[in-house]
DNA sequence: CTGCATCCAAAAAGATACTG
DNA sequence: CAGTATCTTTTTGGATGCAG
C-alpha cells in the first residue's frame, strides 16, 4: 500500500501483499484467529515492530481483523476479514510454485 | 531474492516476486520477446538503473531469458524461460483478485 | 541503443528499552 | 500480554554522466 494508482491488478496486489511479511502473516491466519503473541512464536524472525506494524497495515487494508478483549492480563485476537481470505485464496497457486521451485531458488548464489 | 533460506512455498515465492517491478516486468513480457527501449516505454515510471537491475536479477533466478544481437546499433531481447511462465500462471489468480478489489484498496487513506 | 558507475535521498527493517 | 518510542542499520530507489 505505498502506490495510490495501479497500472494494472497484479500491480495492486503486489503491492497489498509485498514486502517480507504480510504474505506470511496472512497464511497463519488462514485456519484460525491467533493472538499477538502467537504470530510472534510462529513467524519466529519477525521483531515486535515489524509485525504489529503490518497488522495495522493489513487492518487498514481491510484484511485483518482485530478483536481487543479487555482482560487482564490484555488479549488481542487478530483474524481475517473475507477479503482476506479471498486474497489468501488467490495466494494459494503461488505458494504451490514456491513449493515446487523453492530449493532451485535457495541454491541461486547471492553474492 | 534477499532470503537464503524460506519457511514455505509461499515465503519463497513473495520473495522471488516481491519488491515493485518484477511482477509487472514478468507480465510485460507474457506474450512476446521485449527489447529493453520497449520495456522501459512499457513501465513508464521505471528508471534505467532498476530495470537493468531487476532483469538482472530475474535472470539470474531463471526467469528471465536475455538474448543479445551482436548489431549496430545493439538489440536485446528479454523472455521469459519456462520457469518464469510458470510463475506468470501462478500470478495469474492474484492478478485477478486485484483487478476486483482495486478500487477499494486505491481508496484507502494512506497517511 | 543498451547499459554501467557513482553519488545521494528516502524508505524499510532491526535492536533495544520502556509502558499500561 | 500487547504493545510504544527511539535510535541505528540496511535496502531501495532515483539522478546524472559516461561508454561500447
């Protein structure tokens, strides 16, 4: 979400689920709510920072849903919304591709 | 390309894919062979750096097929390896998941 | 025409300490 | 537990000039 007009679907997209994260966070929100702690655990690389920053990002896309229960201590359960899901659905075939081509891809050199 | 090693398919993909051109640069040249003046019309907002850079790089993941013709004035032609249709196909449903949800996403405040 | 090299600015990401 | 605030590092993007 950093583009204000898109040239085409695929560039929205991209945009909407870019960067290192988000893809990510969605699909361990694909089967159940999690709390923030819980995303934490499961996307083990990711600082306290990143993730609550692409939470707000992905709320204000309207992806994610955020339910606060005022308890103590403090429970915040983050699910997705239907137009999360249906994004998670279309990322469904490129997760595939990953799958099939991912170790080709790991043993291009970098440097 | 940044990562060395993924957590899934999905991870590995968004990687490959992600950043703000190589989408659109896979989908500029899903159906024929591009010379690089011709992708630089095609993006109009690309500057040369990133474009040579991104190829590059989509080369070097074998996505990307580059043939040069050893003329004057010089000609290169860009295409897609099998790989990189394949990945075009699997772009193919977040493509259209863009196409619907555009508008709403282009109406998001963004500051 | 196709590209490389350099320098610079801006944005994204990361580490760490602190709070209700 | 679920964040905030601040600072530093890394990555990305862009402008310009030069070259085969």
């Amino acid at each position: 979400m950093k583009k204000r007009t898109y040239s085409c679907g695929l560039d929205a997209a991209v945009d909407v689920v870019g960067g290192k994260w988000k893809a990510l966070i969605l699909w361990a929100l694909h089967d159940e709510p999690r709390r923030f702690g819980e995303l934490r655990r499961m996307l083990s690389d990711i600082s306290e920072k990143m993730l609550i920053q692409q939470l707000r990002e992905m709320e204000t896309c309207g992806l994610v849903h955020r339910e606060v229960y005022h308890q103590v201590p403090p429970k915040v359960e983050y699910s997705l919304t239907e137009l999360g899901q249906s994004l998670n659905t279309a990322l469904l075939p490129l997760g595939e591709w990953g799958d099939k081509h991912m170790e080709t891809i790991e043993a291009i050199p970098r440097d």
